[in-house]
C-alpha cells in the first residue's frame, strides 16, 4: 500500500509539472537561483511583465530578483567609471551635477540681487530699517492659543531658551487684538504667538511691533528637548549666532529679516551656540545647535532642541488683523503649486 501511495504521488507530481511546461521552467529555475541570483532571460517570453504574474508571492519573489540584478550592474558600473577615472587621474572629466528638485528650480522674477540699488533702498526704509541701524533691541513676547496644552507650553519655554530677552505669558482668554497693544506700550518689538490642535502644536504667528508685518506659519514635526535623540546639555543663557539658509527672493527676503530681527545683534561666541533657518523649497527648517571644537582641523556638533519645520501660509501689512487686515502674500495650493520646481522663497 506505501508503494502504491508513494507512486500516485510522484504520478500527480509528473502529471502537474506536464501541465502547465513554463511554470515548471519559472520553479526549476527558483529553485536553482535560490541564491538571490536574477532570474535567467529564458524564464518568460520576450515582452513579458512582471506585473502580468497572478500569483503575489511569485511576483513579489521576481521583483525583488529583479531590483538585485538592477543594484548589481549599477555597482558594477560605479566600479568601472571609478577605475577609468583613477587611470585618466588628472585628465578624468569632471563629475556630473546630479539633477534634483532644488538645481532644477523655475527661475523667479523677484530673485534678491545684493548689488540692487532698489532692494537696498526697501532695507533702508522697511519696518525692520530700525533694527538693523542698531536703534532698537529685540524683546519678544511668547504667547499660546487660549488653554494650552502641556506640549504648547513646553516648546514656548523652551523657545524662551533660544531667543534671548524673551518673555512667556499666557493669554487666559485675552484676544490678540488687546494684546498687541499692551505689547506695544510695554516696548516689545515681536510677538510670537503659537497655536495648537489636538494637543499638538500646529501654528505660529509673528508680528513685528508696531508696525508689521505679521507672517502666519503652518508648523509641523515638532521635536522637544526630551525627544531629541543624542542631544546635547541644556543650552546656557549666551545669545546664540543666526544661520539664515536660501531665503533668495524678494518674499524669501522680507521673512528672513524677519527671523534675524528676533535675534541681538552680538553673538556670544564663547557660548557656540547657532540658531539655524534653513529654507529648502519652501519648508523653513529650525535647529538649534552647539559646536565643539575637537582639534585644529575636526568640529563636531550637537543638537540643543527643540526643532520644528514651518510653512508660509500668508504675509500681512500691518499687525495682526484677521478681519481688515491688507495681505502681501497669501498661498494658494491650487493657483500657486502647479509645478513641484517652482518656489517661492
């Protein structure tokens, strides 16, 4: 009886494998690249696809083959232009540019030229013409949405941290309308208020004193201090050096200066302390961070926090005014994002 059952086995084994002569080829061909080798040329017809495969742990198995085979010859090629290249020595050609997103960019009309004779005439006489002649210093104050959560409230003091002469109080229902002029009154200079949803912080407004403009951010990714892996000692009460990164237009222009001037003029060195906004295609980067010298040649760094990304939702004249208030700039995804090489800071 074993003989018997042993022989219909092998019988239905044969008869299965004669049914179907290319899926026997694609599994014995499996089963000798069972190596992670790409599949031979014969295991499909020419023309043939691997989507055309019904059955997903098979398709899956050949994609993955395939991606393998794709690695293996651009390593192999990576090799052989860099022998060529050691050869020619200092006849090789130059390397290629890579092409990204960010090379690629639509050229804006309103690109800041430094040696601009108008631009320089706007600095001089802009609402931020006063800090930048040294006839002010900054004084911010840092206010949340009304009841703010314990995350809201942690990230506004720690900001405290960051910008010196900074002072967090909290609105108890007070509408920024009676704020600003109580700020104004009491000489600050900025107002940073942050809104929050769901617990979680959302959005920052800013509005220069007294006179504007106010700048309304999408904020995202917001890391505290204690979520920050590999994070450096708390930072110390030294003012921090500015880092201002590809704010290149005219709008670009106006919200960098707007950044800068929440900083002293001074930095302490001594503290090495950076502040950095990084703008990479329209997402405004914050990191704060400490250097460290470790010999003559070799700096090392470490992130203090917190760090969060922002977005410029709209610019306007003036104060805070979500009613009367005359807009410079307001982002509309549908007219504005038609094209993903096209920014606007």
């Amino acid at each position: 009886m074993e003989e018997t059952g042993g022989s219909r086995k092998k019988g239905l084994k044969r008869k299965r494998a004669s049914e179907d002569p290319q899926e026997a080829a694609v599994v014995e061909d499996g089963a000798t690249e069972s190596g992670g080798q790409p599949p031979k040329a014969n295991a499909f017809p020419p023309g043939f696809s691997i989507s055309e495969i019904k059955n997903k742990q098979r398709r899956h198995l050949m994609f993955t083959r395939w991606k393998q085979q794709q690695r293996k010859e651009k390593l192999a090629a990576k090799k052989k232009l860099k022998k060529e290249r050691e050869a020619l020595g200092d006849k090789a050609p130059p390397k290629p540019i890579p092409k990204t997103i960010d090379n690629q960019r639509v050229y804006d009309e309103t690109t800041v030229d430094p040696n601009d004779e108008e631009v320089a005439f706007d600095e001089a006489t802009d609402e931020f013409a006063s800090y930048f002649n040294r006839q002010t210093s900054p004084k911010i104050l840092i206010t949340t949405s009304d009841r703010p959560h314990g995350r809201t409230v942690r990230l506004c003091e720690q900001l405290s941290t960051v910008i010196p002469n900074s002072h967090v109080y909290y609105r108890r229902g007070l509408a920024l309308k009676k704020i600003i002029p109580q700020c104004i009154s009491r000489d600050f200079t900025d107002l940073i208020v942050i809104n929050e949803d769901r617990k979680t912080p959302n959005g920052l407004i800013l509005s220069h004193l007294p006179n504007g403009p106010t700048a309304h951010f999408k904020m995202s990714s917001v890391r505290l201090r204690k979520e920050i892996k590999r994070r450096g000692k708390d930072p110390t009460e030294h003012t921090p050096e500015i880092i201002l990164n590809n704010f290149t237009t005219r709008l670009g222009h106006s919200v960098g200066r707007m950044f800068a001037s929440l900083f002293p003029h001074n930095p302490q060195f001594i503290g090495r302390q950076v502040a950095t906004f990084h703008n990479q295609r329209d997402y405004i980067f914050f990191r704060f961070h400490r250097y460290i010298f470790r010999s003559e040649k070799k700096v090392g760094i470490q992130e203090l926090g917190p760090r969060f990304t922002l977005k410029l939702r709209s610019l306007q004249k003036g104060t805070f005014d979500s009613k009367y208030g005359e807009y410079e700039w307001v982002h509309k995804p549908r007219e504005m994002d038609t094209s993903r090489r096209k920014f606007h800071l």
